[in-house]
C-alpha cells in the first residue's frame, strides 16, 4: 500500500504530542493523552525546550532541572510511556535547518500514527516555531535522502493541531471533539505536578497571589488550577464547540458534558478517511466523523 498507514488496535497506536514547554502538552493534550491511554495506546509527550525561562527568581539551570523533573512527576500520573524534554533553551527556539532535522528524527524514531503540535499562530515564540518545524518536516518525513541516518517508518502519521483560543487568521476548526469529564480529576492532579509553573511563575505573571491556597491545601490548589486555567480552556471549548459535540455524542448526552478537547487536522501530514479517524480515535462514537 505504499507509506502510509494500515489499520492497528487501540493497543498498537503510537501517538506523539509535542508541545513547546515542560507541561504545554498535558495542560492542552492531557485529556486526549489520558484517553488514549485507557485503551492501551503507546503515548510519548514532548517538550522542545527545557523550561529555564519560566520563572522569576530562579537561574535558569536549577529551573531546567527542576521542571525536568516535575514532568516526570505528571508523566507517572498519566500513565504515558515517556515524556521527553529537551535540552533547547526557553525563548529561543528557532526554525532552522538542524532543527527541522532534529524533528525530523524525532518523529521518524517514534513512528507515531498521530502527531499533535501546536498551531503557528499561537501567541508564544516558541510554539509557534514548534508548529512551523513539524509542518516543515510534514512531507520530509517520508523522502529517503532528507536524514537517511533515521530510517523511514512504514507509518505516515496523521497531523492535529492544539488548542488555542485565537481566531486570525482563523479559529480552530473542531475535527476532533471528546468528552474529558471522566479524566479531569486524574489531569488536575498531573498538572499539579508542575509547581513552578502553577504555584509559582503563572502566579507571578497574572498577579493572581491573593488567591493562592497554601501548600498544605491539596484541594484548594486543585481548585485553583481548575478556575484559572482548565475552566478557560476545557469548559469554554465545550460551550464554544457544542454543536460539533452534539454530532459526535448526540444531543442529550453532549448538553451534559462540561469539559471538552478540541483538535484540529493539519492539512499536512496523512489525511485520515472517516473510516481510519475512527479507529485512530477508538474512544470516541463509531460514527464520529461521519461515514
């Protein structure tokens, strides 16, 4: 059938999410990285950059090595099968041509059936560079003499964009919806996992300090992390994509769902029929995406 892709169990697929930061993909992916999970799915989450810039009082060494660390703790709580950083400094990722080799052999050495990135027009510099390098290596991917070093892998994977609220020069269009309702206790508690960026930085940087619950407050953080960040981003794409959820789930049960996740297909990358989107995504409705 040439490079491309062949139909595979839940327990099979391979699925790649990669994110700017150190916690970029389970704050945006992490429903979706958790769904994949329950079937039995092979999941690798990755950051481009080692996250020594978000902070406002450490150096960036001891920050690299403590956010390291902190994504290994939500890796545990999400049950994924690595999450990988990398050494790029924050602020400065480029698109370059060794990067766009870098990628290249990253996706390659994974082979996943699904890729997820972020859109180029998101507001940050670097994830804006880490969608342009993975549509940049979209095509490359499968020519022989581009890195001949990581030999090409019998899947060509399908490409979905991120999240994200912005609508120039066009808002997200909601090709994948699901359900996150059931996975947002086990979320929270991952994303608790990133203390400096929750408790600390963001704190910092939104001037929320007066609200912050102490350490010792395990359910007040929760609740701190669910009001600020997952009510703006999980409950608002299920009230502004409600009647995308509504097609996947039908109507009764999509007016009960609260919390939701939203991707977009890139154009680039393979382009999955109805057919194959349904068992890339084996959580969701059987006729999710039509027939």
């Amino acid at each position: 059938m040439g490079w491309g892709m062949n139909k595979v169990e839940p327990q099979d697929l391979r699925v790649m999410i990669i994110g700017a930061h150190p916690d970029d993909p389970d704050i945006t992916g992490g429903g979706l990285a958790l769904n994949f999970v329950k079937v039995g799915a092979t999941v690798k989450l990755v950051s481009m950059c080692n996250g020594d810039k978000g902070h406002m009082s450490m150096s960036p060494e001891a920050l690299a090595a403590r956010r390291y660390q902190e994504a290994q703790r939500s890796k545990a709580i999400l049950g994924v099968d690595e999450y990988r950083v990398l050494n790029h400094h924050d602020c400065e990722l480029e698109v370059t041509l060794e990067m766009r080799k870098e990628v290249t052999r990253l996706i390659r050495g994974f082979a996943p059936h699904l890729v997820i990135t972020h859109r180029t027009c998101d507001y940050h510099a670097d994830h804006r560079a880490v969608g342009t390098l993975v549509m940049d290596s979209a095509y490359l991917l499968g020519v022989p003499l581009w890195c001949p070093e990581t030999p090409i892998p019998s899947v060509k994977p399908a490409i979905y964009f991120l999240r994200d609220s912005f609508r120039k020069p066009s808002e997200l269009r909601p090709d994948v919806i699901l359900r996150i309702d059931d996975v947002m206790e086990q979320l929270i508690e991952a994303l608790c996992s990133h203390e400096s960026q929750f408790f600390e930085w963001l704190v910092f940087d939104k001037g929320l300090g007066a609200e912050l619950p102490p350490p010792d407050d395990r359910e007040g953080r929760k609740a701190f992390i669910m009001k600020h960040w997952m009510v703006p981003r999980k409950s608002y794409d299920a009230q502004r994509f409600r009647a995308r959820l509504v097609e996947v789930y039908g109507k009764a049960e999509a007016e009960r769902i609260r919390y939701a996740e939203a991707y977009e297909l890139s154009e680039y990358g393979y382009q999955p029929t109805p057919e194959e989107q349904s068992w890339l995504f084996p959580f969701l409705p059987a006729d999710a995406f039509g027939r």
